[in-house]
C-alpha cells in the first residue's frame, strides 16, 4: 500500500524558513511528477510547486524566488524549502505523487501545518 508521508511543518516568524518533506512508501514501481499543495482557512486547495521526474520545476507566482521545490528519486523524497515566508503563507501544505505500481495513480499526502506568525 503506498503512502505519502509530511513532515517538517510548524510555527515561524515573518521572514524565517521551513523546509518540508514527504516520503513515499510502499511498493513502488516509479513516480512521475511530484507537487506541494497548500489550503488556508476559508481558501481553496491550491498548487504551489511542481518538479517532473527529470527535474523541471514551476511555482506558483506568489512563492516565486521564496520557495525552492526538488526531489530525491533514491530516497522517493520530495522537499519544499520555504524562506521569506509571509503570513499569507499560513495553510496546510499537501505533498502530491503521480505514482506507478501496477499502473499510475494519484496519491496525496495527510498535510503538514505551517503557521507563520509573529
């Protein structure tokens, strides 16, 4: 059974870092793209970052120059490093795997709180 598995999550100052991870478990064939989802109260669920199995990336603009997404294909890793974080900032961020087995499913992770306040 696969899982994805956040961590790194927490209580920042305006202007700190964070850096998020999430661990795919399970038997695994392989994994496609690899994204982080965030949701604030009140807001709808939206994507933040995305990173293909080659290494592209694409942001969402308001995290531009501020969030770094890359993965790790050994470990089956995905990071989200975060710095200059803003308030705006706080949600709950969501890892998300197109992820192969027998065939390709979509598989999100249980979320991870990140609070950025002073």
């Amino acid at each position: 059974q696969v899982q994805l598995v956040e961590s790194g999550g927490g209580l920042v100052q305006p202007g700190g870092s964070l850096r998020l991870s999430c661990v795919a478990s399970g038997t695994i064939f392989s994994i496609n793209d690899m994204r982080w989802y965030r949701q604030a109260p009140g807001k709808e669920r939206e994507l933040v970052a995305i990173i293909t199995s080659g290494g592209t990336t694409n942001y969402e603009d308001s995290v531009k120059g501020r969030f770094t997404i890359s993965r790790d294909n050994h470990k089956k890793t995905v990071y989200l490093q975060m710095n200059s974080l803003k308030p705006e900032d706080t949600a709950v961020y969501y890892c998300n795997a197109e992820i192969i087995v027998t065939k390709m499913n979509v598989y999100w992770g249980q979320g991870t709180q990140v609070t950025v306040s002073s």
